[in-house]
C-alpha cells in the first residue's frame, strides 16, 4: 500500500500577502495570465513553476536561482518540523450551495503504474515531459502537488482543519474565481493516524499524472547516478482527498472538433449513433437538459442539438462514459482534429469564432463510476473528468535537497 509521509515545508514568509504570489496550475495559464500574475509581486511563483528566460539566462537556470535567492533572503522559509499540511477549498456552486474540498497534503511514495496501489485515474494525453523534468533537476523541488484520492473511508473526518492555537490558518488566499484556499498544519497528535489512513488503501491519481511520471525520471537518474536510496525523491508532493461525494465536484472536459474536409456533413455522420434533437440555443438550463435526456450535446455554427446514445453505442462503449460513446462515433469520422476544453461557454466561443467546426458538450462521470472503475484498476479515457476547484501552487513546496 503507498507510504504517505509528513516533510517539512517550504513556505512564504507571513509577511508576504498571499493572494499576491499564488498561482494557477502551471498547464493552464497562458502567456498573457503569466505576464499578469508577475506584474503582481516580482515573488510570484509563476516565475518558478512556470520560468522563462531573463536577462540571457535559461529558464531553468532562472527558476533555480530564484529558488535559492527567495529563501536565502527569508521570502520562503523552511518549516521546523515535519508536517502534514490541510488544504482546503471553498466555493459557491452554480445553485448558489456553499461546498469545499478537504485534502491533506504530504509525500507520497513514487511507484511504477501497475506496481503499486498509487493508480491512474486516466489515460494520459502525449505531453512533454522534458521541461518539468528540467525544472525539477535545477530546483531539486516539487514546487505543486499531484492529486490523489483516497479509497480509505473516514480521512476526511481524520484531517477536519485545526492548525494554529488560535484557530486561524497558516495561510489563507482568494483566487481570481472567488475559491477560498486554506491550509493549516494537521495537529502532531494525528499524523500517524492519517498515515495508516491513507496507506491501507490504494491512491486513485487524480491530477498530476505527468507530474508523477516526472518524479519516477527523476528518482531514477538518481539512481543511475549512484545516489542511495532511500532519500526524498523517493516520494512527491501530494493532496490526498477522500473519495467521496462530499468532498469532490466533478465536472466534464468537453471536446472541439476541426480539421473535417471540406462538405463533411457532421449531424448526419453522427445520427448513426446517436438520436439528435434540436435543442435551441446553449443557455443556462443547456446542462440540466442534458443529464434530464441522458443526451450529449453538439454545437454548431448551424445550431445546438441533444444528442442521445444509441443502444449500439452504448454496446461499443468501452466504458459507461460520455467520452468513450463518443469515442466510437469519432472513429467513425473522417480524419480530423481533436482538442479538449473545459466550460461550456468556451465551447461556444470556440464555434462562434470559427475556431473549431464543432463542439461537444459531455456529462461529468459521476464519483460512483470513478470509484468503481479504480477498484477495477481501469483507466478512463484521457481528458472524461475536471475536479473542481484547482490547488493554488504557492501554498507549500517541498525540497528535496
């Protein structure tokens, strides 16, 4: 079962306001967000998460000066003792409910997919690798957490936040989409609780897969270079929730289509899998109808249209998910393009620009099938689930030097 360790952070100093130096998940900012969030604080940590060159230094050669130069000069500051951290996230969904997602973050141990019972969540999209595995080598850190969830019932209870005496955080921050995220140090008194906790039950990867792949690189050019083991690199930074229905909001990943040669007619290609009625325009209860209809939706510059599975397609599914019942129409198309987008209203920006021919619009999988395919250690087509809201990268690093 996977080792879960508590390790002493790497956080900003109390001084430093937070909401000035925290930052998105590296692969989803652009270069306009980048340019924003350094105009912010010249200590934000998109300078080391996602580095560019300066000043005729290479990025990487960037990210690990300023690693070393912002705790040097007490910007960062090392915590004293081992910790595990609780992190938690707050928001108001779309029906105006007040919900949160509550994790603990530690050092989770690195093994080889289908070795141990840290598991795939997903089949991964072909991504370089090469630049976080350089950004790991030049800071010797993990700068974010990958994100795991726990099949061990309770966890959540276990790590329900304490933290300082007077019951404040060690860190509280807003993001951009009004998502609180907190983090307080879990009490001495209950970490080899949530150790045992979370080593007697597999880790479903939720996020982080390329990141976690990285962290196996790199502990093996360590190796390779005749550094014994074990050491920190053994293990990466991780946040740990329950896999629960309480403590996760699961939303789709849609998908854009481009690239169809000229005349293809799509709504015909595709009513050989699925019943297509016209649905009007994408507003608000777009969604809703939906799930109510058991439909897919399609959006094209032409209209929207619910798109219901056919009995065949559902038997040519590998799995019970709108990715893999679309997976078999697309097969079915003429060569083309495909790029995943989350949030309806970029899909329709997306069609309206003429940016893609066509999107589609999928229902999210639901915490129960998510559950029941990683105890069945299958993995879900790339790009089916979005959990929602991100982790900040700021709150907490860790060294591995």
């Amino acid at each position: 079962m996977p080792r879960f360790e508590p390790f002493k952070g790497v956080r900003y100093a109390s001084e430093v306001d937070l909401d000035s130096v925290l930052a998105p998940p590296y692969d989803v900012i652009g270069p306009e967000e980048r340019a924003a969030l350094v105009a912010r604080s010249a200590h934000n940590c998109v300078r080391i998460e996602l580095p560019a060159d300066e000043d005729g230094r290479d990025r990487f050669e960037v990210a690990a000066g300023l690693w070393g130069t912002w705790r040097s000069e007490g910007v960062l500051r090392s915590d004293p003792d081992d910790t595990f951290y609780v992190s938690r996230m707050s928001f108001t969904d779309e029906s105006g409910e007040t919900r949160s997602t509550t994790g603990v973050i530690g050092a989770l141990e690195l093994t080889p997919p289908g070795d141990g019972d840290v598991l795939p969540h997903e089949r991964t999209t072909p991504k370089p690798k090469g630049e976080r595995l350089n950004l790991q080598r030049a800071c010797r850190a993990n700068l974010s957490p990958v994100w795991g969830l726990s099949m061990a019932a309770g966890l959540s209870d276990l790590i329900a936040p304490g933290g300082n005496p007077d019951g404040s955080p060690l860190g509280r921050s807003v993001d951009d989409e009004g998502v609180v995220h907190e983090l307080w140090a879990l009490p001495a008194d209950r970490v080899e609780k949530v150790k045992a906790v979370v080593s007697a039950s597999p880790v479903v990867l939720a996020d982080g897969h390329h990141r976690f792949e990285t962290g196996l690189n790199y502990r093996q050019e360590l190796i390779d270079s005749g550094v014994s083991a074990p050491g920190p690199a053994d293990l990466i930074m991780a946040l740990v929730v329950e896999l629960s229905e309480r403590e996760l909001t699961v939303q789709a990943i849609h998908r854009l289509i481009s690239g169809l040669p000229a005349g293809t007619d799509l709504m015909p290609a595709l009513e050989p899998w699925f019943k297509l009625t016209e649905a009007g325009p994408v507003d608000g209860t777009f969604p809703t109808r939906m799930i109510e209809t058991g439909s897919l939706g399609v959006v094209t510059p032409a209209g929207a249209w619910l798109a219901q599975p056919r009995p065949a397609t559902e038997e040519a599914a590998e799995f019970p998910l709108d990715s893999a019942r679309l997976d078999v129409a697309l097969a079915r198309l003429p060569e083309h393009e495909l790029a995943y987008q989350h949030g309806v209203s970029n899909i329709t920006a997306a069609v309206d620009s003429g940016q893609a021919q066509a999107g589609v619009l999928l229902r999210p999988a639901s915490v129960d099938i998510i559950e029941s395919m990683a105890r069945q250690r299958l993995r879900m087509p790339p790009k089916t689930t979005f959990f929602y809201p991100k982790p900040r990268t700021g709150l907490v690093f860790r060294s591995l030097a």
